[in-house]
C-alpha cells in the first residue's frame, strides 16, 4: 500500500493582520515591494506570519510543513526579485491570471542570495521533521524572466539553475523539495528546448539532500515535454489533478512515472472546500486507474499556490487535506 504524504505547494494568502500591518509599513507602491533589504519591523512582521503559518500547518496534522513564503510578493518570481544582479522593472502578468509581479531582469552574473534558506531556518526553528523547501524550477523562472546579460536561451537556463542550486547548497536540512514548474504546461519549451529543460531540473535537483517532487500544473505536460522530464533525476513529478485528471492519466498510462508521485487534487483557486472523503476518493482512482503502477509515496497536495484564496477557505482546504490519511485508512 502507497505511503500517503499530505503536504502544500506554499505560497499562502497573507492573513488580514498581515496585510494591513504590511501595507502601513512597506508603503503601496512597486519599488516598496520586498528587495531583500527590509528592516527590522518589517522583518518581525513576515517572522510573526511565517510562525502562524506553520503552527496552522502543525495543528490541522499536514506530514510536510512549508515555510509559506509570505514575503514572496512576486510569486514565483521572489529568489530572482531579490538578487543583486537583477533589476525589477514594470508590473507583468503571472501567467493567465489577474495577479501581477514585477519583471526580473537579469543584468550580471546570478549568485544566491541565501534568501529562501534564510527563511528556512526560521521556519526549521518551529519544525522538528517533516520540513519542505519550495523554489521555482529553473524552466519556468527563467520564463518568467528577462536576460540582458548571458545572451542566449540555453546559457541563461543553466545560469538560473546554476543559481537555484547554490540556493539550495544553503539550506538547512529538509525532506523535502517542491520545484514548481507552471511554465512547462503555460509555456511549453519547444523540439531541443525541452531536453533542455529537463537537464536543468536534474542539475537542481541533483543539488538537493532531499525527496525532489518537480510540481506541474495549470494543465497536463506535452507527452514529448513529459517524456524529456522523465529523464530528470527527480524523485517525483506532480501532476495537477484539478485541471486536467484525462491528459494526465494519459502521461502516466502512457510513460510510466517515478515511483513517488505528487497529486494535484485539491483546486488551490476555487473558494469551494473539498470534504477529506473526496481528496481520498481521488487518490484511489488514480490508482484505479494506473493498476501497473504500484506508487511507494503518494505526497497528496494541493494543485496551485493558495495565495489566490481568502484565508479562511486556505485554511479550511489544509485542514480537510490533512485529515486525508485517515479517510485512507478506514477504506
């Protein structure tokens, strides 16, 4: 029987304290975004959300715990924001949706920051096990980028994962690491681009001394797109449920997957609450319906970011995902 590992792709909303205390203290326009260089009540601010956001996790029983990256105002984008060698210009979309977050551009030689791993070892203060790392994969943080600097696509996608993997060569000890990559299914690299892209996952990942999950949503990959992701030396590919349950089923029928796999299935966007019993139904179809996969860990997640969402529902949507495991047990 599979191992069911209840867990989060992070990115929640900020609570309403939050928000409020924030925008007094950071201003509202786009060059008070966070850059890295906050001061002290600003700083205290995010650690007091980061403590609420994993005591929450703790208390409803998820098996990972994520830091939450309260502070990451360009989504996904936040590790590049806040690098030395990049410049935040104007406001772009985040994918096909009505949030925004301010264009990196990269004008020198990417180095890590140590930015994420220093939110880690916040969070790894309140976590004894079970501790999560989320960063963006380098395919879609560089989509989400502008290079004025290395020239061309190939450089600048081993630059980024060049830069994810000394990020990550700083971290405290975790279980787990989530890449999430939006921009395979938004943005799908092209014939010669998606090997590519694979290679940069597997240099990330190679870096990591943890469970690496290379998390996909907003749709199913191309089969020739997945195929090349397969190739990478992660531990499990995750796939968004929500969106497109026939496409991906077909991927897995089609060509296999890892022996751990992430299940995208609970809608990170819609307020609507999913019952626990629903989330497990779910997971017995998959593996209904991949009878020649015999899966050794299944982390049950939601698809997307959750900072789409009010608080309350987020937080209704953990709490009903955590409570996951027992509905298993007892079918």
């Amino acid at each position: 029987m599979s191992e069911v590992v209840t867990t989060t792709p992070g990115l929640y909303p900020l609570p309403d304290w939050a928000k409020d205390e924030l925008s007094d203290l950071k201003g509202h326009q786009k060059a008070d975004l966070i850059d890295g260089t906050e001061g002290d009540e600003i700083t205290d601010a995010y650690d007091r959300v980061r403590s609420e956001y994993v005591e929450h996790q703790q208390s409803a029983g998820l098996d990972r715990i994520v830091e939450g990256q309260g502070r990451w105002d360009d989504m996904i984008a936040h590790p590049l924001a806040v690098a030395d060698a990049v410049e935040t210009r104007g406001i772009v979309r985040y994918y096909d949706n009505n949030n925004f977050y301010r264009e990196p551009v990269v004008t020198e030689d990417l180095a890590a920051t140590g930015d994420v791993a220093a939110e880690l070892d916040a969070a790894s203060e309140q976590v004894d096990s079970g501790l999560q790392a989320v960063l963006p994969g380098p395919y879609s943080l560089a989509d989400l980028a502008t290079d004025e600097h290395y020239g061309d696509d190939a450089a600048f996608l081993d630059a980024v994962a060049d830069f994810l993997a000394d990020e990550i060569a700083e971290f405290p000890d975790v279980e787990t690491l989530f890449l999430l990559e939006p921009s395979l299914v938004e943005n799908p690299p092209a014939d010669g681009e998606d090997e590519r892209a694979s290679e940069a996952i597997d240099a990330v990942a190679d870096a990591a001394d943890a469970d690496v999950v290379a998390h996909t949503y907003w749709g199913a990959l191309d089969e020739k797109v997945y195929a090349h992701l397969m190739d990478a030396d992660v531990d499990a590919v995750g796939f968004d449920f929500v969106a497109d349950h026939e496409d991906n089923l077909y991927n897995i029928s089609e060509y296999g997957t890892k022996d751990d796999i992430a299940l995208g299935l609970v809608d990170g966007q819609n307020t609507l609450v999913e019952e626990p019993e629903t989330i497990a139904e779910r997971i017995e179809w998959v593996e209904d319906n991949t009878p020649s996969t015999d899966f050794e860990t299944i982390y049950a997640t939601i698809n997307t970011e959750t900072f789409y969402l009010p608080v309350n529902k987020y937080e209704a949507k953990l709490d009903a995902l955590a409570a996951v495991n027992e509905e298993v047990i007892s079918a």
